[in-house]
C-alpha cells in the first residue's frame, strides 16, 4: 500500500494560484525529497497534506484512507508528523516541555513517557539537558530538539521542512544521518531541501516542483545524471 499519494492539488491564496495539479507519491520507508527554488510552493504542500492549507481541488490519502477535511490533530494522530521552516519551537519553554508539546493530542498524550525514552536515546544531549530553555539552545541544537518533538507522536512518517537550512557543514551530516536512521526504523520521509547535493546522496526518489508543478521526478541515483538537475540545482 502507498503510504502517502497526493493526487491532483491545485490550491490557491486568493486569486493566486500556487499549486497546479501536483501529483506524488511516497512508499513506506522511502526517503522521498522535494526539490524547487523559493517560492515554487514547497511549503503550501506540505501545509496542505498536513490540514493546515485546503486545496481547491485534489486529494490526499494516508495508508489507503483519505484525509480531505481531517482536522491537522488528527492527521498527527494519524501517523504523519510535520516540522515546519524555522523549527517553531516554543522558546520560553524547556526542551523537555518542547517534547510534551510534540505529544498533545489526547492518544499520543498516554504514550508520552516511552516515547520521550525513545526520542531521548537518539538525542541523548537533548536528555542530559532537559531543563534548559529552548532560547538558549544554539542553531544546530534548535534543529535536534524541533526533530526530536516531531518524533514525539512515534511517527509512521515525517515532513521536514528546510532541515538544513542555516546549519554547519557537521550538523547538516548529523542531521542527514537521523534522516537515515529514520528509514532504518521503517519511517517514511518527504524532506523539502534547498541542500540538493546532500539530499541526493540520502533520499531514495526526488520531485522537482517549478512555479507550482512537477516538472521532473525519478530515483536520485538517476536524477544526479539529469542535464538540468546537473545545471540548475546542482551547480555543475
Ligand atoms: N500566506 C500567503 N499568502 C499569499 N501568498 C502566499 C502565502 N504563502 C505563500 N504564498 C506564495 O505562494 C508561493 C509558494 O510559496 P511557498 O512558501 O509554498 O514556497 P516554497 O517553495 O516553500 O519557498 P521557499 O523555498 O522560499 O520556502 C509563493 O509565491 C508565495 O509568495
Ligand atoms: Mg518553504
């Protein structure tokens, strides 16, 4: 069964149309990227698979059930976790507080406590640290906790949003290698990257999406060979 197919999605802001018939589908345990210039409408995608944007027309389906009008809690409950540009996280707030924050909904809220053990043992500064203001984290630790309270919900699959942008060279690895480790454990990754070099070299498939539609896509091993990819997101 796919475990994530978005079929046909126009979606607008006003009169604007961003999104124009976008189409794609990710396996289980793949590490899917999504690739495209700023404002091609990379994050109105994963806004609108995860409820927080409405499209137009088109549709969006998780484990064969459809999630047209699902509220975004419920989408959460359902397995898909997002971590949104920016990170988001609450800074007045601790890093074990972020995590909580990671688990609300009602049903994830029971399982909070394994799952902060499970989030722990792959973030263990994260654990040693627990009291310490999300404000006063650095860049790279910001990125691990807003990772880490993605996981929270013990996720079937995750939505990264631009999760190298502003990071180290040393960080981006650290962070590409919990990517990694992610499809080891059976979860399903849609990564939005600008980072196109690295992401290749981790992610299974790619899209590529240009003032709102899919102009390429294909399996990364090919793609890295691709004239225009060479060119336009490469850099070669
Ligand atoms: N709230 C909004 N109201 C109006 N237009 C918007 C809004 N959010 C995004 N847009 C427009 O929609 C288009 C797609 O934006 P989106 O943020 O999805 O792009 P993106 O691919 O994520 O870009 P970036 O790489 O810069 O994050 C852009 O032209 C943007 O200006
Ligand atoms: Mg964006």
């Amino acid at each position: 069964m796919t475990m994530l197919e978005v079929s046909n999605i126009n979606c607008f802001y006003g009169n604007v149309q961003v999104l124009w018939d976008v189409s794609l589908k990710v396996e289980q345990a793949e590490i899917v990227a999504l690739l495209g210039a700023n404002g091609a409408g990379k994050t109105t995608l994963l806004n609108t698979i995860t409820g927080l944007m409405r499209p137009k027309s088109g549709h969006v389906r998780f484990m064969g059930e459809s999630l047209d009008n699902i509220p975004s809690h419920a989408i959460l409950e359902r397995g898909i976790a997002y971590l949104p540009e920016g990170g988001r996280l609450f800074p007045e707030m601790t890093i074990r507080e972020n995590l909580e924050m990671g688990a609300y909904p009602m049903s994830l809220w029971k399982h909070r406590k394994e799952n902060m053990e499970r989030v722990f043992e792959l973030f263990p500064k994260l654990k040693e640290r627990q009291k310490q203001l999300a404000c006063t984290l650095s860049g790279g630790e910001k990125q691990m906790l807003a990772m880490a309270r993605g996981l929270m919900s013990n996720p079937k699959c995750c939505l990264f949003d631009e999760l190298s942008y502003g990071l180290a060279p040393i960080v981006v690895t650290e962070v590409f290698n919990i990517v990694k480790s992610l499809r080891e454990q059976g979860i399903t990754v849609l990564l939005v990257e600008q980072n196109v070099h690295q992401t290749m070299e981790i992610a299974d498939r790619a899209y590529v999406l240009e003032n709102g539609r899919i102009v390429l896509d294909g399996q990364c091993c090919d793609l890295v060979n691709d004239d225009y990819i060479k060119k336009a997101y490469l850099g070669l």
